[in-house]
C-alpha cells in the first residue's frame, strides 16, 4: 500500500477477478500514537504479539540491531509534545465470491 492509489486497486483488481464481483477498496491512513520513546519499545518488545514473537527467534546480535532500528525510527517520529506519533497507511477490501 505504499505504492500509489490506483496501481494498488489495480493490483487487488486482477489478484480478484478470478474468483470474486463487486470488488471495493478503501484506503486511509491510521495515526498511530504511542507515548513516549520508552512507552513504544516497551509495545515492541512485550506487547506487540507479531514483534515480540520476531525479536524472540531472532539471534542477539540481529536482535539488538532490529531494535535499534526501531528505537531510531521511533525516535524520528515523535512530536513537539514528546510522543511517538506517526500515520500509516492502510486498505480495506470487500467482494463477492462468484
């Protein structure tokens, strides 16, 4: 979803024709909004089922490289009242199987 509108309606378009009529797509954006620097690694690290099963099976070295990257991207991402807030893009997508 971070190509341009059309060419991801375009692409779930032909994935779906195949088998499904009625094809609807939304996209939007959801701010995200995660308190401070520490309040989000620690969603990472201990709240977040999908990260904290990834940073689980991953050796230490690529572990602690992962995390700083976040930290980093986290860091980059907070705002003048010192909160970690950033948009993501997102698409919802309803048919009608034949």
């Amino acid at each position: 979803i971070h190509e341009q509108p059309d060419a991801v309606a375009e692409t779930i378009t032909d994935r779906l024709a195949a088998g499904f009529d009625d094809v609807a797509i939304e996209t939007g954006t959801c701010t995200w909004q995660l308190g401070t620097v520490e309040d989000a690694m620690y969603l990472l690290t201990h709240e977040s089922p999908i990260h904290v099963s990834l940073l689980r099976n991953l050796g230490e070295a690529n572990r602690d490289e992962l995390l700083a990257a976040f930290e980093d991207a986290m860091r980059a991402n907070v705002a003048a009242d010192g909160l970690v807030a950033f948009d993501a893009p997102y698409v919802v997508v309803t048919a009608r199987r034949r």
